[in-house]
C-alpha cells in the first residue's frame, strides 16, 4: 500500500519548487521537473501557487540587497522584539500561522559560511544557498558552511528541520558535537537537548554515527527516529508518523501535545516564552493532558489547563502560577 503524501509535506515542497524556480526557472529541464510533480497530487497544484503568492509578496530586491533594505521589528512571543524582514512564505498553515502569530521568518545565505541565530519566540524558514531549507526553531544557533565537496551545519544549540536539496556529490552533514547526521536528499529534524541528540526523519533516510564510531553507522528511514544519549550507541526507535508529525507541529507555530504530562507542556511553553509558567503542585505536574496550542500564548495554556483541571492560573506581568484549587 503506497503511503498518501502530508499535507505538511506537500506545503514544504511547494516552498522549496518556488525557491528553485526563483533561480532556475529559466531552464527548461528544471521546468518540465516541476510539471511533473505537479501532476502527481491533486493537492501540489494549490499549494504550489499559495507559495509562489506569499514569494511575490516579498520584496525581494531589499533582501538581496539591490536596495535600501526596509527594517521592521517584530515582537516574538513573550515580548522580547527583534529587527528582521517582512516575510509571508509557505503554503496553507505555514502562511496561515506566518500571518496570525508573526513567528515565521525568511533570510538568504548571502555568503558561503553563514551563522543563523533565533531569539526566544522566534522560528524562521530559512532558504539555504545549495537549493535546501531550514526551519529553525527558538533560541537556536546553527552555523552553515557551504563547500565544493560537502555541505556543513553545525548545530550548536536549539532545533532545526532540514529539507534537504539533491546533490550526490556533495552529501549534508549535520554536526552537533561528536554526533554527525548525513544525508544527500531527504528531511529530518535534529534536535540537541541536556538528554542527548534527537534525529526524527520525515522523508527518505539518514546516516547517523558517532566521531570515532564510523564503522557503526546507523541508517533511519523516514517514521522513524533516533535519540543519541550522550556516551552511548545511536538506537533508532519506531515511531509514527503522527507523532512526528505533533513533535515538528512547532514549525508552523503550534505545539501538541498527547498524554504528555503538564509538566512537560509547561516545559515546552518555557522555551519559547520570557513570561515563564510555573507549576505550584507537583501532583498538577503529573497530570496528562492533549491539546493544540500557539507557541506564543501561555495564558491561553495556562487557562485550558485550570479548566480541565480545576486548578487555578494566576496571571502576573512577568509569570503564570498554576496551582491546585
């Protein structure tokens, strides 16, 4: 039986053909390309035009730099604010959520080596130079560096989607620390957190080994995902593709959560928050909950929980208390 297409995927593809077609539409191979898997799903056709319009939306001549490039501050969640380009990109919900919560940005690897850096509450979609895309999540640093037989991102804080173009005399090598994550054309996720390095493949399949390590590779096919724990072998561990799907729900400026504990999603709400939640009772903590949510609405959480819960959320300027009524 042959797996239907995301939706989520379909929208990341479309992003990525308007890219391509923005610097090779000219050829007609490139063309003809496109033509092709547009054809392939009635659903491509849609979101494929719904980038192409958020793409003409941008001024493009400032961000190349062909003129004086207007500045706009936008404030992330939280409060924090933070100068950056106006941008409407991706199709369906990526737009949707671009337009209604202000997270999502774009900017162009002008230079080879490049660092890209987001501030608390800020998640930008970013096009890479080699024709890949990387959505990049809150309070992440990657440096990207772009070379004739290799194409490098160090990973050195946060989370990162990458949609990875085809170049198979140059693989993509994602590094954080001593783990290495390589692939030629896929997507993946990497994220680096206190537990480890967390790999979640979305399309195709990835290498991951440890420096050292290289005759242990470990290949992890798209469903599937990979946490390394610091010291220890890479283990790929099965997972759905829904939930991968909720897991990367950040990139268009949710987070989802099934059976997860308060304590959890309150954690979660932190990073992409100044005005911090707080969990007073720590039976509270324990309690699992399900739902959808902006990443830049803590009171809306704050609330939801009190009402499930019958708890109480007290509001302060700078944080929200929950506790047991």
């Amino acid at each position: 039986m042959i797996e239907r297409e995301t939706a989520q995927a379909i929208n990341d593809r479309a992003a990525a053909w308007v890219a391509r077609m923005d610097r090779e539409g000219g050829d007609p191979a490139v063309r003809s390309e496109l033509k092709a898997w547009l054809a392939g799903d009635d659903r491509r056709r849609g979101a494929y035009f719904r980038a192409k319009a958020a793409w003409t939306m941008l001024d493009r001549a400032s961000v190349l730099g062909a003129g004086q490039a207007p500045s706009y501050e936008v404030a992330a969640a939280g409060g924090t604010r933070f100068p950056r380009r106006r941008l409407l990109w991706g199709g369906g919900g990526a737009i949707a959520a671009a337009l209604v919560l202000g997270v999502t940005g774009l900017d162009f690897l002008a230079t080879p080596d490049q660092q890209i850096q987001t501030a608390i509450g800020e998640i930008r979609r970013v096009p890479l130079s080699d024709g890949s895309l990387a959505a990049v999540n809150t309070q992440t640093t990657l440096d990207v560096t772009m070379k004739p037989e290799v194409r490098q991102v160090e990973l050195k804080d946060g989370e990162a989607w990458f949609q990875v173009a085809k170049d198979s005399a140059r693989p993509f090598v994602v590094e954080i620390g001593d783990v290495r994550v390589r692939a030629v054309g896929t997507a993946f996720a990497v994220k680096r957190t206190a537990a480890g390095v967390d790999v979640q493949v979305t399309e195709g399949v990835v290498e991951i080994w440890r420096v050292g390590d290289e005759a242990n590779i470990q290949r992890v096919k798209a469903g599937a995902r990979a946490l390394i724990a610091p010291d220890r072998a890479v283990a790929p561990v099965v997972a759905a593709n829904e939930e991968i799907d909720n897991a990367l729900a950040w990139r268009t400026g949710q987070l989802v959560f099934d059976g997860d504990s308060v304590a959890e999603a309150v954690a979660e709400f932190n990073r992409y928050n100044v005005r911090k939640i707080e969990v007073a009772d720590a039976g509270l903590g324990e309690q699992k909950m399900v739902g959808r949510f902006r990443t830049n609405e803590p009171d809306a959480f704050a609330r939801a929980v009190a009402t499930l819960m019958k708890a109480r959320a007290e509001m302060h300027s700078d944080r929200i208390i929950l506790s047991q009524n």
